[in-house]
C-alpha cells in the first residue's frame, strides 16, 4: 500500500477544493464540533477531531476541553512517517475522522472503525485512500484514526518512561472516544466493529487479545494480518532499540540514555534513520519498531505480557465474532518492493522469519532445506522464480499467520469466526497493478482495499467494479448490522457464509462467484505448522 499511498498523497492539495456546506454544531466531550457535508449530500463528515495527546514515548491521555466550536473540516493531520526521502508529519497527530448518514433516526447507527495498514511504520486514517462513501451508504457510521508509528510508536525499552507499544494504546484511546462521543453522532456505542488491513489487522488482534481493550468493541474484522505475522510483534525490543542507537552514533547499552537520546533527536532523523535487513532476508524483515510484549510495571497499565499465540492459546481474550482472511497473492506487493539485489540474495536459511527459534544450527538447516523443496522452482537450488517467492513472502508474512490465527479463534473463542480468501482480479485491485503484477492472476496484498472503501482519483474506475464493491460492502457491513455477514440470500450474495467449524474448518472463496475451500488448502500451509509447532518463539 504504500506506493499507492504515496501517489494519492499528490492528489490532496486538489481533493477538497469543492466547497462543503457546514453542518450544525454538536456536543462531544471536548466542546463543540462542526463538520462538512458531503458534495452528494448523502452523508456528513467531521474531520481531524483531536481524540488524544501524548508525551514522546508516554501514553495518550484524553484531547482537552476547547472553548468556541472547533471546525473539523481539514484532513491534514500525519503522525510522523517517511514518505519518498522526506519525513513527513508531527507528533500532534492523535486525531480521528467520523462520517455518519446524513439522516438521523430513532435508533443508532451500527459503527465501524478502521485501522489503517502500513506495517506501523506509514499510513493515515486518510480519506484519500479510506474513503467513506460506500460503506456510510450502508446505513453505517464509519471511524479512522491516526496512531503513532515506527520508533515514536513502538520504542519498548522495558521503563515506565517508554514501557512500549504507545501505537497500540493511542489506539485504545481513540477507541474510548468513541464509546464515550459516538452518540453524538448519531451512531451505538454498544454496537462498534473494529477492522483493519495488514497492521491494522494485526493491531485489531491485539486489542482481541489485549485486557486494555475489554468492552470497547463487539466485533472484529482482520485482513490480511495477524498479532502472530513474524513482523508484527519485536522480540528482543532492547537490543533492537541499542542497535538503532548504533546507527545514530550512540554506543550504549543504557536504556535511560537511549531514551534521552532519542528524546533529544527530532521526529525527522528518528524516522530517517534505518537499520539494514540482513543480506538475504525478505522486506518484512526491516519492520523493527513493532508491537511488543511489554514487562509489567506497578503504576501503569500494560497493554500486553504475554506472546499473542499463548494468549490466544489460553482462550482468555475478548471473545466476539470475528471475520478473517487473507488475499491470494498477498506476496506481489512484498516481491514489488524488492529489487533485483535483493532478490539476487534472497536465500530460504537467512530468510527464516524471526519469530522461530531452532535448538541447534541443525534444525535450522533442515527447516531452510525443507522450505527450499516446497518453494524453489529448480531441485537442489536456492533459487526461486519470481512465482515461487511471491508464494513464500505471502505464506511466511500473511496466509500462514492469518490461517494459524483462525484456526486458534475457532478452537478457543467460542463465537462466530467467519473465514475468507479474496481472490478477486479486477480494474481496483490497485495494488498489485503498482507493484508491477497487473497481468497476474489473482489479488495481492491490500487489493480488496478499494473494493470497501472509495479511492481518491478512481472513482472512473470504481464504477466499472460496483458489483464487487457491493459484495464486499454489503457483506462487511451485514456482519456490523447482525454479526453475520450473509443473514439474507440475495441475487448478489447467493451462497450462505457459514462460520467455520473445528473439525473440517472451510473458507469463503470471494471471487466473480462465491464457493468454498478448505481452510488447510495446501502442503506448503501443513509444513509451516509443522515448523511452528516445534519452533514457535514465544518472547
């Protein structure tokens, strides 16, 4: 998604030229707001709505009282990022946007929350890639949010003063507001779906998993990430952050004087600094600053102890309905963002993802070689074709950790889990046209994207693609309205989607037509469970 990101970030000075009629001010728990309504008049809009503020590597506490009415019209607010060689952004970011029908009524609207993807490193609760249209159209109250990303995110050194994962907290904060504010416009606090892409997914099984985030939501939507990705959670976060200051000239192994060196930097060169992926590994290896599993400390209040696959394991997390799935071709965005160096390097041992942990070189050998043999295109080889490594970057980062995590929900939840894989190839699916895979089969990495929310610049598009768009908005939201994604058989949505079952655990197939496969579809998904469960890390 980022290439897409970055495009459509050109696209922003144009997008809201169009004058928006105001609307009426209304009460939130800081004071009053005004937003905008939309140019169709279908729904209204209130952008860049402080939720939170925050300390560098603190945790957010609530935006304070304004006096007047605050004119949320402007969606301008980044948190800090790279975007091309520049840094772009400010650490006053903890903002959010809510788009509402224009039409109240008697009873509440259902609200969904969308986290945004980006590996926590990039990305925004942006209408210019989230936008709102077709999912409000749907009698929904839709909310994004910014949160901290990267070093000013996820530093986790251990210390009440940077105890880690503030990305994840300023999350919860804004999931606070909305329980606490969402009435005001006009939507059910005791009825908020939370869902999100890549490290949005990701995050929104962490708040499953997370005591934090008890209460403040009642279902939950992952595509295409999981709390147990090899990326998505740090192992080791001191050493991580000791090497990350041997990379800005600091020699220490004091986590006191890492913090205030890294207080002391500015957001630009924290974020314009890196440190190199190993010769050999894959892109999803340079995602460091990540979730972690903090270490208790008396006085604060931790988001998370233990390693997402114990607590998920333990079936002592919140338990609500749950659709997940992955995309059939997650890797071309990954293989696209490689180079032909990289690619040249690439080998199966030092790409091993870094959430397994081997007794001996030996084993370590054997898995690499047994990997080797279900992904290389040539026998006795390390090489792969460029086919075979968009299967493996998409096993090792997404199909196998999304298949395992939904295995774990249907054996220990005990509620609904709706399981899919979206292998739809149309004119939308914008990511895997960006990354050079236009002519290939199937959907890569973030393409269901614009089939649920409107892209900025491809409303043309768009048009050609609105039964797609239909499927996927209609079912996502039927799942907010009624916890069921198909709880009516249409000419649109014509197979039932059951929810899957221990025993012989299916997933819906989303394509032209809707079918069934098994959710353990593949020798390549046996063997990495295999290896997991012999070598999984767990901190």
């Amino acid at each position: 998604m980022i290439k897409l990101r970055r495009i459509l970030i050109a696209l922003m000075a144009v997008a809201f030229s169009e004058a928006h009629l105001p609307t009426l001010p209304i009460r939130i728990s800081s004071g009053l707001l005004r937003g905008t309504v939309a140019l169709d008049n279908s729904h209204v809009r209130y952008h860049g709505i402080p939720y939170a503020v925050a300390n560098r590597f603190e945790s957010p506490k609530p935006a304070p009282k304004w006096v007047g009415i605050l004119d949320a019209i402007n969606e301008y607010s980044r948190c800090p990022q790279r975007f091309l060689s520049f840094v772009i952004g400010n650490e006053d970011c903890l903002t959010l946007n809510v788009y509402a029908p224009i039409k109240r009524r008697n009873r509440p609207y259902p609200v969904m929350v969308f986290i945004h993807g980006g590996g926590f490193r990039d990305g925004s609760g942006s209408p210019y890639i989230y936008g709102p249209e077709f999912l409000v159209n749907k009698n929904i109250i839709l909310v994004t949010l910014n949160y901290r990303l990267e070093v000013l995110g996820f530093l986790c050194l251990g210390i009440k003063e940077a105890q880690g994962n503030m990305g994840l907290k300023d999350q919860v904060e804004a999931l606070r507001w909305v329980r606490k504010n969402i009435i005001a416009f006009g939507g059910d606090p005791d009825n908020v779906t939370i869902f999100g892409e890549s490290a949005g997914s990701a995050s929104v099984l962490y708040h499953i998993l997370s005591p934090m985030s008890k209460g403040l939501f009642h279902k939950a939507i992952l595509e295409s990430g999981s709390a147990m990705s090899f990326w998505a959670t740090q192992f080791n976060p001191k050493d991580i952050a000791f090497r990350f200051a041997q990379q800005l000239k600091y020699n220490t192994t004091d986590v006191y004087e890492v913090l205030d060196i890294f207080k002391m930097k500015t957001a630009a060169e924290l974020l314009s600094t890196r440190v190199p992926r190993s010769n050999g590994n894959i892109v999803q290896s340079e995602n460091i600053f990540v979730p972690c599993i903090e270490t208790s400390i008396p006085g604060t209040e931790s988001f998370l102890t233990d390693s997402p696959y114990v607590v998920l394991n333990s079936g002592k997390f919140n338990k609500v309905p749950v659709i997940i799935g992955f995309n059939n071709a997650e890797g071309y965005m990954f293989v696209g963002k490689e180079n032909k160096t990289t690619k040249a390097m690439f080998n199966f041992l030092d790409s091993l993802p870094r959430d397994l942990q081997f007794p001996d070189n030996s084993a370590r050998l054997e898995t690499a070689e047994n990997l080797k043999n279900i992904y290389s295109s040539k026998e006795n080889s390390s090489d792969v074709s460029e086919d075979s490594l968009v299967k493996y970057e998409g096993d090792a980062g997404i199909r196998f950790p999304v298949v395992s995590t939904t295995d774990l929900l249907i054996r220990n939840s005990g509620k609904p889990v709706f399981s899919y894989k979206f292998s739809y190839s149309g004119l939308l699916n914008l990511v895997k046209i960006l990354y050079g895979f236009g002519t290939s089969p199937g959907a890569s990495h973030g393409d269901e994207i614009p089939y649920l929310f409107k892209v900025e610049g491809f409303w043309p598009i768009a048009t050609l693609e609105m039964k797609m768009i239909e499927k996927m908005t209609t079912m996502w939201s039927n799942f907010a309205k009624y916890s069921n994604p198909t709880p009516f058989m249409s000419a649109l949505l014509p197979v039932k989607w059951e929810p899957a079952s221990p025993k012989k655990p299916k997933q819906l197939v989303i394509n032209t037509h809707l079918t069934t496969a098994p959710l353990w579809e593949d020798e390549a998904l046996l063997l990495w469970n295999e290896t997991y469960s012999k070598y999984r890390k767990l901190n």
